[in-house]
C-alpha cells in the first residue's frame, strides 16, 4: 500500500505525502530487521556472535563502494541539473 501512495504522491507533486509514505517505508524496514535481529535470535544462548574483523571491513567495503558509485553517477550524470540538449522535451 504505501508504494501505491509513494507513486501517486510523486505523479501528483504531493511533498508531504511522499515524505509520510517514505518515513512509513523507512519504519517498517526497521521494524522488520528489529524483528529478525532480536526476536528470532536466541538472546539466551551462552555462546553470542561476533562478527570478525574481515567481516566488518567486507561490510564497511561494499557500503562504501556503493556511496562512491552513487556519488560517481550524480556528479557525471544529468541527474540533478537539467541537460541543456534535452531543456525542450521535459
């Protein structure tokens, strides 16, 4: 359902819909990995995980690759100014 808002709010220009929808979105996402993070796990067991450092730098790794790569597209691609060829037909 709040893609359906996100979509309509967007084709119609409605800013404080998209935020709610997006905030909502957001929301549920957390709860959802809340929900696998704490209630699936175990909390009882003697013995807990810890990730090892090679895990934590992949982690760090590919999270900063994928912020480079997005930063990389926007700064190369007419993404958040107008191209001056394609003004007329937007």
């Amino acid at each position: 359902m709040p893609s359906f808002l996100f979509a309509y709010a967007a084709r119609h220009g409605h800013i404080t819909l998209v935020r709610w929808t997006a905030a909502w979105t957001v929301l549920g996402i957390v709860l959802n990995r809340l929900n696998v993070s704490v209630i699936a796990f175990n909390w009882n067991a003697a013995n807990r995980y810890v990730p090892s450092w090679m895990e934590v730098w992949v982690s760090l790794t590919i999270v900063t690759i994928g912020v480079l790569v997005f930063r990389w597209i926007v700064n190369r691609m007419p993404i958040l100014v107008e191209h001056p060829k394609y003004r007329e037909s937007h």
